[in-house]
C-alpha cells in the first residue's frame, strides 16, 4: 500500500463513551482501590488512607499516602492515558503495569475524580480532574486544572473527614490525595439507606478483608512497613501462610527459570484440624467472611502484591478434599506480558511453558492435602477400643496406609454377637469385611454430612429409638450417644420428640 497517496478518515473516540467503556475491565470496590494503592507502595508511601463520607451525597471517597508525591509535571503526565508503557522496563519493586490503573480503576467506580499530589518536602499541592459530564460537554480530551482555591476546599473537606472518624492522627502527611465523587455503582440504589448500609459493608468488611490478604507481605514486613487504615482503623494482614504455626507443612520448594524471571512454587497443606477451627470466630486459616474452600488453590505474588488467590485457575477442579491445599506463586514484574496479566490485576493465565511445572506441584500437593483431609475426624487409638466404646470405627496404621477398621467392641455390635450361633456370627463377619473394605475405598471420595429423614434410609425412628434405648441399657451414657451415635446416622437430637425425651 502506497501510504504517501492514501487518504485518512480521522477516528478520534469520543472521549465519554472510551471513557465508559475502558472502565469496564472487571473492576470491584475492593480491586479498584488495590490497584490505587499499587501506586503508592511503588512510590514508597509507608502509610495509606481511605476515608469515605455518606451522610450525603453524593458520596465522597478518599485514597491519600505519604509517599514520594508528584511535581505538577509529573502529575499530568501520570494523568494522561495511559501515563507509560507495558513493555517499559520497571524496577523490581513497580507494582504498576499498563499506565491505566489510577484512571480505568478511578473511573470504575465514580464518573469525576481528582488528584492533588506534592513532591515530599513541598508545600504546594497541584490539582486535576477528570470529569465525564465535562468530556461530554466539551467532546474533547481535557482534564480540568484545579485552582488554589479548589485545592485549598478539598484539603479542607479531607481534615474534616478524618477528623469525623475515630482515631485520627496528627502525625499523617499526605503527599497524595485521590477524591472520587459520587460512588455510582452505590447510588443506583432508591432508598438512601440502603445505599449507606452497603458501602458501609463493602468498605467495613469486603474491601478491609481484600487489602489484608492482598497485601499482607507488606504490612507484616520488619523495614519499610506499609500500614493501610480505612476510616482511621487499620487494617490487620491476614498471611494465608502462617508458616510461624507448626501444624502447617511445607512441601519441597520449586524453581523455575522463566524468561527473564525465576519462578518460585512451593506447596502448603494444613492441618486437618483446621476444618474445625475455621469454624470458630477467629483462626489462623481463613479470614472471617471466607471459608478453607474459598481459599484453596493457587497464590501468585508479583513482586509480594497477592494478584491472584483461591481456586486453581482451570488448572483443576475445586472440591472438598483438596481444601487443605495451597500452592504458592512467586514471580517477578519482568514477565507481566507473559502471563497477560489483566488491567484490573484480577486475571492472569498460566503460561505454557509454566503449566507442566504447576501441574507437577499441584499433583504433589493434591495426594498430601486429600491424605490430611481424610484422616480427618479420626482418633488414633494405642490400643484397641475398650468394652463400651462409642466409637464404631477405629483408626490403624498398615502397609496400606491408614485403614478404618469396624470396632468389634461397640455395645450392639457385641450384643448382636453374642445372641448369634457360629454359622450366623460368620456371615455376619463375612457381611463387616465387606463393608469395611467398602468403606476404605469410599474415603477416596469426597465427605459429605447428611442429614435427613431416616424413614428414608430403610430405618424407621421406632427403631432408632429402641437401639438408643438398648444403647443406654448397654451402659453407654447420654453423652456419649449425643457425641457419636446421631450425627453417625445423620440425626440431631432434638429433631424428633422420642429421641429428645430419652437423651435429654
């Protein structure tokens, strides 16, 4: 093609529409003020704030950081879209990517947003605004400048609003201050407050649990700590590799020389006792709003920011037995374009020369976390049960690994055989070895508590109630039968009235 005489059709974008539309890249509340907060670790700030204000609208949010600032030119230049490129060469300790994250992320969740940032040291703020009333108005590619007056406004309103919240500090100097006005994805709701009550939840629950997972290396570091307060609390790390408790196990470590990167994976399994401490309000496992199965899978860190976590990204399957386990990713900032890194940070794909290595460790790590999983629940027994056990199953150790035996000492079981002749004792134990081998090889699946109507399950509540009946005379106490017998046969006690009357 002869460019030289060829003609051209200009095809400006109109700047509300790209605008709107670059700021769908998956973006939440959560991710988006990550990705803000990317740019003031890489700008060194050892302390960031988020404040919010909804006692009107629309509503107010604030991001501020004491880290290196911007002069006015650098400012407009990390205004701009996008403010570098992909392919730059970063330092190691750059958190950024694309040159899109303070816009695409600002615009994800309010229509008009402004920056005032000083250089550390100075006392002059600059100011700009992008704003998409104005871009439509106008129809050009133009940030507002923000005046001194405009400047000294937002300073002001910000000390207002620390100073709202509890625990608010004198000692904090920003350098960095981003306000996003009016919250859209919260004000599309009709009553006022609802609206309040679920940015309070986002911000109070969702958002402080996303930072703490995402940026735990951070805030636990000895030097160069980085603490994150939201509406002056801060925000406590939650490290989903507690290697300081002596229950986690640590599998051999990996090392993958990648392009220009090493690749480090290691896998973690847990404890199987996890599964009933997760339960309680507070446990090293899991933050309180998730559970062992939201976080299983992989953790890749880029340069110690969590990027991605939970779950094994279509490498395989989540499921119950594998919750135990935990893959840790560790890579650099130099291989961002191979793993196509997304803008929001949310979405990554494994390269293929990487998958095999993944997959090799994640075939390891799968056989030690379904080992941990299924001994779960079992006790480990030095001697045979004893005469009125309520264990029906017990735990041992064989060259087959660790079988569940049926405990021929358990009260019924030793009362049936005692009322059977020699030819009906045989079948019996003919009838317990096949189950009991059934059983063994029905651990290799997945677990599940079932609870139910017993009619159902060919055994009706009159019979139920007479083996508890004959349990009890048997010498086995209340307790006991509440512990172990019901939930064995998927019954709570005070589901039926019979039951309830004899065991309470």
């Amino acid at each position: 093609m002869n460019v030289e005489n060829q003609n051209f059709e200009l095809a400006n974008p109109n700047p509300e529409f790209l605008i709107k539309s670059i700021a769908e890249q998956g973006y939440s509340l959560e991710t988006a003020l990550a990705d803000l907060m990317d740019n003031s670790i890489t700008a060194n700030a050892s302390r960031i704030e988020v404040l919010t204000k909804i006692d009107e609208e629309p509503f107010t949010l604030f991001l501020s950081d004491n880290g290196d600032g911007m002069s006015k030119e650098s400012l407009k230049r990390n205004m701009q879209f996008p403010s570098k490129s992909p392919e730059d060469s970063r330092e190691s300790n750059d958190l950024g990517r694309f040159g899109l994250g303070l816009k695409t992320a600002s615009f994800s969740q309010t229509r008009a947003f402004t920056v005032l940032s000083r250089k550390k040291g100075s006392s002059f703020f600059s100011g700009l605004t992008w704003d998409v009333k104005h871009l439509k108005d106008s129809g050009k590619w133009e940030m507002i400048i923000n005046s001194d007056e405009e400047i000294a406004e937002i300073l002001e309103q910000y000390n207002n609003i620390s100073n709202d919240h509890q625990n608010s500090s004198n000692e904090f100097i920003p350098n960095t201050i981003i306000v996003w006005r009016g919250l859209y994805k919260f004000e599309n709701f009709l009553d006022v407050k609802n609206k309040q009550d679920a940015l309070k939840e986002e911000i109070t629950n969702t958002t402080s649990e996303y930072l703490s997972i995402v940026f735990h290396k951070f805030m636990e570091r000895q030097t160069n700590r980085v603490d994150i307060r939201i509406n002056n609390t801060l925000v406590k790390p939650f490290n989903p590799f507690p290697t300081d408790n002596s229950n986690l196990r640590a599998l051999e470590p990996l090392q993958k020389e990648f392009s220009k990167d090493i690749v480090k994976i290691q896998g973690f399994v847990l404890p199987n006792t996890s599964i009933k401490e997760t339960k309680e309000n507070s446990n090293p496992w899991t933050p309180h709003n998730k559970s062992l199965m939201d976080m299983e899978g992989l953790y890749i860190y880029r340069a110690d920011r969590l990027i991605l976590f939970g779950g094994w990204n279509g490498l395989i399957k989540k499921m119950p037995r594998l919750q135990l386990g935990r893959l840790k990713i560790d890579i650099g900032n130099k291989v961002d374009h191979l793993f196509h890194l997304n803008v929001a940070k949310s979405q990554i794909n494994i390269p293929h020369d990487l998958k095999n290595s993944f997959l090799r460790a994640i075939v390891d790590l799968k056989a030690e976390a379904q080992k941990e999983y299924f001994n779960y629940g079992l006790k480990t027994f030095t001697q045979r049960p004893t005469e009125h056990s309520s264990e029906l199953f017990y735990k041992t150790a064989t060259n087959k690994g660790v079988l569940l035996r049926i405990n021929d000492e358990f009260p019924l079981l030793k009362s049936l055989k005692s009322s059977l002749n020699n030819k009906q004792k045989a079948e019996l134990n003919f009838i317990l070895k096949m189950s009991s081998n059934l059983i063994n090889k029905v651990r290799q699946v997945d677990n599940v508590e079932i609870t139910g109507n017993a009619e159902k399950d060919g055994i009706s509540i009159d019979e139920i109630v007479k083996s508890i009946s004959e349990l009890l005379n048997l010498g086995l106490s209340k307790e006991q039968i509440k512990k172990d017998i019901l939930p064995n046969l998927g019954i709570k006690v005070n589901s039926h009235e019979e039951i309830s009357n004899l065991l309470n």
